[in-house]
C-alpha cells in the first residue's frame, strides 16, 4: 500500500504531515509528490520525522530532479540516513532541446541530469520515469541509449502512458497518442535497457497491447481504481486480473478498438 502524500506551498501544516508519517505501517511506502516536494522549507524535516519513526521506512520522493544539481542538498538529502529512501525523477528526453521543450524550462535538461548524477554518486536509488507523450515518442529508443550511456546507477526505469485529465487533456492534440503507436518503441527501448541489466517498468500499458514477453514489465495496477476501466472485449480475458487495465481518461480520446481479449494465460 503507498500512502501518497501530496506537498502543496502554504498546506498540508507540518503537524498534520507528521500525523501521516505516524500512520505508516512497515509494509506501506510513505509518497512525497507535489508540485515540488524539494522547494519546501519542511522537506529535510519531513525526512528527518520519518527517519526518527523508522529508520527503514519506505519513502518514496517524486521530483523533478533540478535541487539535487546543487551538491549540497544532495548530500543532505543522502545524509538523513533513510536507509530504503528512493528518488523518482522525470526524465522528458534525451537532450536539452527535447526535454526543455516539454518542460519550458530553459537549463532544466543539464539540472535534472546533473542531479540524477549526484545522487547516484551518494547511492540514493534513482528511479528515471519517462512521460511518454506524442511529442517524445519516437525517441524512446534514443532515450534508452542515453540512459545506459550517461546515467548507469539508476535501479529502474519505467514508461508512463500519461493520464489525460487537467493540463494533458487541455493540450491534448499536443500529447495525445495512441497505444499501438507507442508499443513498438517501448519495447525497443525496454529491450536496450534490459539488455545493459537495467530494471524496466511499463505503466498503464494494457496486456493486451504489448507482446506476451513484456507482460511482466506491466503488471498489475498502480493507481486507484476510479481512474482506470475495462472495455467489453476484457469480459472474457484470461488476463484480465492481472493487467493494469486502462485510463478512463484515454478512453475518451481514443475508444475501445485496440484492445482485445486474451485467451490464453
């Protein structure tokens, strides 16, 4: 179970996130999202709060990866002493152009990699997570071979087919793409990866759209239940119990006709 506890300027009060952090059982992962969890004036006491409670407590930080290029809260943040503290950065391409373009944040590329960097150096596990959208893609391969090139260290990388709800669907004819254009370089990236011994997820992509030797990488649900759906082809679908099903919100955009029922386990 993970409890995500989102960071907002101005709320939650440190009181009540400490409130959290007490409710946390051994086998839960405690989530820091945001916004940036990293630009709160709490964030080292927060870390400190959950390292006093248990030393080996699961937490999980989400983050753009741009404060960790200073090397001093790098170190910091290794310095807590977490022992199963790990860090979840999003990575939007394999060069400044392309990441920068998404992010529209000039010298947001050379910040995030420079921060991955740091905190592979201090042996805080990294995990890259790559947004797939229409406007990266095509280049999920090339973002493989920079991962394995520049930033070997990193404990896993996981594609994301993005929920289309606030500013993705807003931007929609921008983002939008369709499961059966991104497989094929997703499973040519996952392939490179896995070939230079790097862990690889698939998130949000149904079974049935990816060949059978992917199905371990994309197992299981990973969000609440509210946001994802099946379709009527999933009725009779061996696999149903174990996919992580789809985005509502991707089934407005784009209908039922790629999905199909799996007959065998």
């Amino acid at each position: 179970m993970e409890i995500a506890y989102k960071l907002k300027v101005g709320q939650p009060k440190e009181e009540a996130i400490k409130k959290v952090i007490d409710s946390v059982r051994p086998d839960d992962i405690l989530g820091l999202t945001g916004g940036e969890p990293t630009i709160r004036d709490i964030f080292f006491k927060i870390l400190e709060y959950a390292k006093k409670k248990d030393p080996e407590m699961n937490v999980f930080v989400v983050s753009n990866g741009r404060m960790f290029y200073y090397r001093e809260f790098a170190e910091k943040t290794a310095s807590v002493g977490l022992k199963n503290l790990k860090v979840g950065i999003a990575l939007y391409g394999h060069t400044k152009g392309l990441h920068d373009a998404i992010t529209r944040i000039p010298g947001s590329f050379e910040q995030t990699i420079k921060g991955i960097q740091n905190l592979i150096g201090l042996n805080v596990p990294v995990e890259l997570r790559i947004i797939v959208s229409k406007i990266n893609y095509k280049c999920l391969k090339e973002m493989a071979d920079y991962i394995a090139g520049n930033l070997k260290g990193v404990y896993r990388v996981v594609f994301i087919n993005m929920k289309y709800t606030g500013n993705a669907y807003i931007n929609r004819k921008v983002l939008f793409v369709k499961y059966k254009d991104v497989v094929p370089y997703a499973e040519k990236a996952a392939d490179l990866l896995l070939g230079n011994g790097i862990e690889v997820k698939l998130f949000h992509f149904p079974l049935c759209t990816i060949k059978r030797k992917y199905w371990d990488l994309a197992r299981g649900v990973t969000k609440q239940e509210s946001e994802l759906m099946f379709v009527k082809e999933c009725k009779k679908c061996r696999m149903k119990g174990e996919c992580p099903r789809i985005w509502k919100s991707y089934w407005v955009l784009a209908g039922d006709g790629e999905f199909k029922t799996i007959k065998i386990r």
